[in-house]
C-alpha cells in the first residue's frame, strides 16, 4: 500500500500522539494541528493526502475546518474523529466532504482500513490523472467509454496500466458491452498506437475462410485463390490483433494461432515459407471459455496464452448508474446526426430506461435511443417513444403463453432490433449480424424464430 501525507488536527496532545505513532509504523508521513487555525496554515503551504480531524475543538470547530479545507483543496480527502457518533454528526460531516468518520475511543484496526481505502483512492486519482494527460497528448479521450460506475473507471484504469506491456489481454463480457472500446483504449495508450490496430470478429466470417483471412494464402493454395492474400497477421505487423469473438475458431485454427504466440511466426496458406511479426493480441469473447476448454472445444494451452490480464466488463444492468451518462450521450449523439433538437429525455422515461435489463447491454441502449429519436414527434422523449411501451401498459401481473409480459416484450424488443439492423445495412445479413453482436448462425436461428424472411 502506498504512503500518505497526513495531517492529524487534535487538541488532545495524547490522541495525537496515538495516532502519529501508529500510523508511523504503516509508513506514513506525518503532520500535527492542535486546532482548527494552524490546521488551515499548514493545508495552505503543504501538500496532504487526508486530514484526521477532531470534530470538538476550541475556536475553529471540526466540521467548521472541514468546510474551509474543502474551500482550499476539494480533492483532499477527510476523516472525521468524533466522541459524539451520532448520526447527525456523521450525516453532517459526509454534507460537509468528509470522506468517513471514526468514534472515539478509535478502533486502530477500523482506522487502518479508512486510511488503506483511501491511499487505494489517491493512487487510483494519480494513475487516471496520468491517463487522461497520455490520451491528451496521443488526441484519444477516456471519455469514448461513458461511465460514472466506480468499477467501469477501475477498468479504464487497468487498461492504462497493462497497455504499456506486450502482455497478452482477453476482455470478457457480454455482448454489447463495450469490448472493443476497451481493446482500442489499450491500443491507443501503447507504444504500439502509431502502427494499425486490426479488428477481426470470428464469428462473422465463415468457417472456411477464417484461417486465409487470419494467416493470407498463396496464390492456387486452394480452388478461387487466383491471387496470394496478406492475412491480419501481416497487416497488424507492428500493432495490434483485436479478435473479437475469439471462441469462435476452429481447432485448427487455434493450433496456428497458438504457434504464433509461442514463436512469433506462421506460414500462410499453400506457402512453405515462415513469416515472423510483431503482433500483440488482444482477445474478446461472450462465452465461457474455461467451460469450452472442458468440453473440448477449446484448447486449454491456448486459453492460458491468451489470458495472461482478463479484464471482466460487467453488463449493464449490473451498473445501473451509467445508463443516465449513456442515455444523455446518446440522446445528443442522434439527435445531432438526425437535425432534431431535443430538450432531454421525460423523467417517466428515463425511469423505465433505468429500470430495464437491457440483454444486449449498451449496443441495445443506443438501438433504442436511435429509434426513439427518428419516430418521436415531440422534443422531449416519452414512454411512447420506447419500443417496450406496450408491454409497459399491459397489467404487470398478466400472464400470456409465451412466457408473461417480459417474455413478450423482450421478444418484440429483439425482433425489432433485428429488423433494423437488417434495414439499416441493407439486408445483408453478415453486416447485420456484426452491427447485432451475433453470429451469422445465431442471427439465422433468429430469423427463423421469428418468421422473418
């Protein structure tokens, strides 16, 4: 854990030495106030993590002090020490900006952990503070990942930490979550930025072109390859090899893939000759690849290479907290590529924005909002704007054969997302299934499921 700057202000000459002396031992660095007052002249020439602060004093009270730090420095971080630990206390002090609260007599082992938390949080602020100047400097902006979830800015943060290395990466979560954006960030804050970031989605190339697109082939390799082909691997020369959907290869393909990543070489199709690259690879995939490793469908070597950092995106519903940032950026983004303007979004609205599930977690939040920007008649977003607003109006408690009245409406839901994906590139059904975050198989079982032709 890494040291603080702490000042403790105490009038209890006793209680500061307690505290000075313990927190000495964890390493810290320290500093001492006896009031309010000499607390604030110390805060205004001297830099300082968190502020142990007693909350009855002579002159300045405690909470008083707090309110002229937070005036000098916000981003100081305060605990509140108070014999008083009431709960109006403590409400008024977390008002005022303190960050937590201990009750007299302290509990040393309680107040390692306050201070352990926060020296997490201050490195946290000083590894995103770095980030954002690299992202500055290379014009890429963090922001691309819309978020105010404390675990989506954790993950933005590994990202900044692991991209420097040559390390192998492999983002799992759902589809629709946001994998790409995540493999584009590493990209972009390597040392690899200024060289191409190449994006492959297995499963929306055939089996048995998957391998020549991957590797290239020679000219005859096999019947219609009038002429040789540079696979992804040669194109990513130099930068990085972003395999969204990485379960979706075939064994033998994984055997070429593992070699590659065990000697930096391969051989294209109907070629005898070796080719070296310099190629990171960054994985993505919604499955479960440990249970694919066990059914044999996976190879377990390659798992292991593949996985050296995981990085675990966690849906949408399971971050709540994001999908009003989401909702307001999207709500911008399409009503400027529609000329509308829009006031915002009706609060009955965004409440049931909120409360849905959202199964194909953000790519489906924005499919939603595109829609009810291009058929909304009125400035500000409605209920009747969203597509599930029938199923909304139906009595909750009715139940219907094909499951109730969430079944049916997140069938409508999907039906109609296919069927504008399908618009929208044409009806071809290898775009859609891409822009879907579906395989072609699974984007056919689909079709058919729902009679669509």
């Amino acid at each position: 854990m890494s040291s603080l700057d702490i000042l403790i202000v105490d009038d209890e000459p006793f209680q500061r030495e307690m505290l000075r002396d313990f927190l000495l031992k964890d390493g810290h660095r320290i500093a001492e106030a006896a009031n309010g007052e000499t607390a604030l002249q110390l805060i205004s020439r001297n830099y300082f993590d968190l502020v142990l602060l007693d909350f009855r004093m002579p002159g300045l009270s405690g909470l008083e002090t707090l309110k002229e730090i937070k005036r000098i420095n916000p981003l100081i971080d305060a605990v509140m020490v108070t014999a008083y630990g009431t709960v109006e206390t403590a409400v008024e002090a977390m008002h005022a900006g303190a960050r937590d609260y201990v009750t007299k007599p302290i509990d040393l082992e309680e107040l390692s952990i306050l201070v352990n938390r926060t020296a997490e949080h201050r490195l946290l602020l000083r590894e995103n503070e770095v980030l954002k100047q690299q992202l500055m400097v290379k014009g890429v902006s963090s922001a691309t990942i819309r978020h105010k979830s404390r675990i989506m800015g954790e993950l933005i943060n590994l990202a900044g930490r692991i991209a420097p290395s040559q390390a192998t990466v492999l983002i799992q979560g759902e589809t629709g979550t946001g994998k790409e954006l995540f493999a584009r960030l590493i990209h972009h804050l390597s040392p690899r930025c200024e060289q191409p970031l190449v994006t492959v989605n297995c499963a929306a190339i055939p089996e048995t072109l998957l391998e020549s697109e991957l590797f290239g082939h020679e000219k005859g390799a096999f019947t219609g390859a009038t002429q040789r082909r540079i696979g992804m691997f040669e194109q990513a020369d130099g930068g990085t090899l972003f395999l969204d959907e990485i379960g979706e290869l075939t064994l033998p393909v994984q055997v070429k893939l593992l070699r590659f990543l065990q000697d930096r070489e391969f051989q294209r199709i109907g070629g005898d000759r070796t080719i070296k690259a310099d190629v990171r690879i960054i994985s993505a995939t919604h499955q479960d690849l440990e249970a694919g490793v066990k059914e044999g469908s996976f190879r377990e070597d390659l798992y292991y290479r593949i996985n050296v950092v995981t990085m675990k995106i966690p849906p949408l519903r399971e971050r709540r907290e994001d999908i009003p940032v989401l909702i307001d950026h999207f709500v911008k983004r399409f009503a400027r590529e529609n000329r509308k303007k829009y006031e915002g979004v009706s609060l009955e609205a965004r409440d049931l924005l909120i409360k849905y599930d959202y199964p194909g977690n953000v790519r489906e939040l924005e499919n939603i909002i595109e829609r009810a920007i291009v058929i909304s008649r009125s400035p500000v977003l409605s209920v009747a704007d969203l597509p599930f607003h029938d199923a909304q109006c139906r009595d909750e408690t009715q139940e219907e054969d094909s499951g109730g009245v969430l079944s049916a409406a997140l069938e409508k839901l999907e039906s109609q997302m296919i069927r504008d994906a399908l618009e929208k590139t044409g009806f071809n059904q290898t775009q859609a299934a891409r822009l879907l975050g579906l395989s072609e198989r699974m984007l056919r079982y689909k079709l058919k499921k729902y009679g669509m032709k």
